[in-house]
C-alpha cells in the first residue's frame, strides 16, 4: 500500500493539464463491445480505474492496441485502437472474469453491449467508492422492459434476450450508467426505443455521438428524452473524451486553497455546466479566457449569500445542476473561505463521513447528518494543520490531499489506490506547479 506525504504551505504556480473524463471512458470503452470494427479513442486518462476496464476487455478477447507513448500522457493523454471481432463469451463464466468485473463499478457497463450484440451478459456485483447505497435496479429494470430476462443469484446478475425490442420507458432516476448501459442495449434493438428521465451529463452527450458516428440513430442528444431507432450493426469510428470536469473542478478549489494562481486549459468550457459559478459563489475568482480558465492568487474569498441575506446552500443535483463529485471539493475549500456554508449532499449517504478527518485537522464543521454539513470558514486566520489520514473514496482523498496542500506541517495520506483510481499521476503534475509531495511505500 503506498501513501502520500505532502509538506503543506506552498503557494503553487504554472499550467496543469486536465485528464480525459474518467466517467465518460468508462462508458466509451464499453461501447467498442457493439461493433467488429476498429474503434479508435483519444484522450484516455492514465488511471486504476479505466486500466482495469481495458484489461478486462482484453480477457473477453477484445484486441487491444496502444497508439502513443508515454511522454505524450500528462498534456495529451493515451490513445488505444480497440477491436471486439474474437470475443470469448465463455470468458463471462470465469472465475478471472469474476474477480476482475467485480473490482471495478465501470464493468456494469459491459452488459449492454454485450446484450445487444449476443444476446448474453454475466457481471457479479461490481465494487467501487463506498459512499452509500448505490442500487442497480435502473440498469436491469431497462432492459427488462426491453425483452431481456434478469436474474440474480451468488452476487451476480445474468441477463439474456434472444432478440431485444424497442419501447418506451420511464427511468425511474436518472442514473448515468444506467442511462448509458439502456442506450447500448438499445441501438441494436427492434424498433423505436423512448427513453424519458434519462441522464443528460456531458458522458451520455459524448456517448451518444460516438455512436451516432459508428451508425446508430439516436435524437435528442443532450436532452432527458432519448428516441433510439434501432440498427442490425454498428462500424468502427475514431472518438475524442473530453477534459475531467471534476478534474477542473478539483484544481479550481486547490488553486484556492493554497493561495496560488494556476492556468486550466483547455478546460471544454461548454461542458462545466454551473461548476465554475458554484466556486465564484463561495467567493473565488475564476477568470475564462477562450477555453481556459485561470484563477490568480486570492489572499482571501469570501462565501455569497442569498438574496435576502440567509446563509448560502451548496447541493448536488442530476444535470444540469452540480455534480455529486464535487461536494467533497466545495467542502474543504468552504473551511478557508469567509463565511459559513450548509453543504447539502443528496444522493449519497456516507460521502460526507470524511469530515471528521478535516475536524481534526482543525476545520469548523458541524456534521448535522449523513447528508448535510455546515462550514463555519476560518477565513485564513486559522491554518489547518497537518496529520495523518486515510482516503475512503476517489473524491473525499483528493479533498484531503488539497486541504494538505494548504495546511502548515507535514500530512500523510494513506490508501492512495484510491486517488489513483480516478486522477492520473496527480503526485507528479503537482510537483511541476511547486508542490512538495512524494509517494512513499
């Protein structure tokens, strides 16, 4: 197991490059499952977590070929050609298939395609951060509506459809993978497929279009109400993942935090939905020029209120309104800003639990339940301070690792797979901006 010690107080400097969209890879990779022809996809973050996801397609036989080297991965990502014309199905009831499948959450979305294009899918019940409950039911609900039969047994679902048929749904949430895994499954169903409460995130966005270039007929791209005419194949095509808006948001709150001006470039500004607003609300300076965005150096911000003078309340909401990814990183910068904060975290029960480690690092924070916290800002009079610390999910370690950044003393952060998993080579990227940060075993 490795950690992270970071020697806190330096103010940073320079230009930090954001990663490809984690989320949107997970999905996009899953997609090369519905076509024998190459696929090509640019712009892959160097993370655990899509890794993983690729060396699982490999162990189904998808070919899989590397198409730059490793200098490019800090400014340019990877590249991969991907090709699914051998796939074994037989590796689906494998012991190695299961053990890998269910280390990574993202492999849930290998049942689409899978479904669509034979008609056969197995996943055990994947793994990921543990923030809360985190159903399925959206998932399988869809594709039963769509022909397929489910059942679950031994912490497994197996899903098969001799022929799948359009028709309209309801999504009873709008679940991001769930409304990627239903569009895969669909763009070679029977008929005209209705998706009505679907996610509408820029991943489903840049799904959607990948695959309208391979051949499928998708309308409303970019909306909650999905129509899907179905096709008997897909083709090969060449896609581009966008830049990490958590990543960009992340770095935003750091830039904050540690009293430092930083260039993002080309941060995809078209696609950040209300984040930058969200920061300028807790009183950050967050400049656009073109699609870059540059925060200067603040000695001090201070939080909004609202209109009539009560305190100002920071929620996640399904798109278009602030993602979930991103509470953990208004929290920790809330404990420097001046002013107070109810953070209001709606989807997961347990996302907040990492508070107690900032309590003791020195933050005002009430926890009032598993879903709300107040931030009382210190307003920089009061540093936090060093200590030692563990990572519980991919969003709560990185908050960590930005109040550490600002604290005075030295911090250590352990169970850094975590961090790992979703941003790539973090450590070495904050060294160029002036970082004093080291892996250690």
């Amino acid at each position: 197991m490795s950690s992270f010690e970071i020697i806190g107080g330096h103010k940073l400097h320079g230009t930090i490059h954001p990663q490809g969209a984690k989320n949107e890879a997970l999905q996009v990779i899953c997609a090369v499952l519905l076509t024998s022809d190459k696929v090509t996809i640019d712009n892959v973050p160097d993370i655990r977590d899509v890794n993983k996801l690729i060396s699982l397609l490999q162990l189904l036989g998808v070919k899989v070929r590397r198409l730059n080297d490793d200098r490019e991965i800090l400014t340019e990502g990877r590249s991969y050609e991907f090709q699914a014309d051998e796939v074994n199905l037989d590796m689906l009831e494998s012991d190695d298939f299961a053990q890998q499948a269910a280390a990574l959450r993202g492999s849930i979305m290998v049942v689409g395609p899978l479904l669509a294009r034979y008609g056969k899918a197995v996943v055990p019940q994947p793994g990921g951060d543990k923030i809360g409950r985190r159903r399925l039911d959206t998932h399988f609900l869809g594709m039963e509506k769509l022909g397929a039969t489910v059942t679950y047994r031994r912490g497994g679902y197996r899903v098969e459809a001799k022929q799948l048929k359009g028709c309209y749904m309801l999504l009873d949430e709008a679940s991001v993978t769930g409304t990627a895994n239903i569009i895969m499954a669909s763009v070679m169903a029977q008929g005209i497929t209705t998706i009505m409460n679907a996610a509408c995130e820029p991943y489903i966005y840049q799904l959607c279009n990948m695959l309208n270039r391979m051949g499928a007929r998708i309308s409303g791209v970019g909306s909650n109400l999905l129509t899907i005419q179905g096709v008997s194949e897909l083709e090969g095509c060449h896609h581009c993942l966008l830049p990490d808006m958590i990543e960009v948001g992340s770095f935003i709150g750091m830039a904050a935090m540690t009293q430092s001006d930083i260039t993002i470039p080309n941060v995809g500004m078209e696609h950040l939905g209300l984040i930058p607003k969200v920061f300028r609300r807790l009183g950050i300076e967050v400049w656009q020029r073109g699609d870059d965005l540059f925060v200067p150096s603040q000695e001090h911000y201070e939080i909004e209120r609202f209109m009539d003078g009560s305190i100002m309340t920071i929620a996640d909401a399904p798109w278009p309104g602030f993602t979930p990814d991103l509470i953990s990183i208004a929290l920790v910068v809330a404990t420097q800003a001046r002013g107070s904060v109810l953070i209001h975290q709606k989807m997961f029960e347990s996302r907040l639990f990492f508070v107690d480690k900032l309590i003791d690092m020195g933050a005002q924070i009430i926890l009032c339940d598993p879903h709300r916290a107040t931030v009382i800002g210190l307003d920089q009079q009061h540093r936090l301070r060093g200590v030692r610390m563990s990572s519980p999910d991919i969003r709560a370690g990185v908050a960590l690792l930005i109040a550490a950044l600002s604290a005075e003393g030295k911090s250590r952060i352990d169970n850094i797979e975590q961090i790992d998993r979703g941003y790539q080579h973090i450590d070495e990227r904050l060294r160029l901006l002036g970082a004093d940060i080291k892996r250690v075993d």
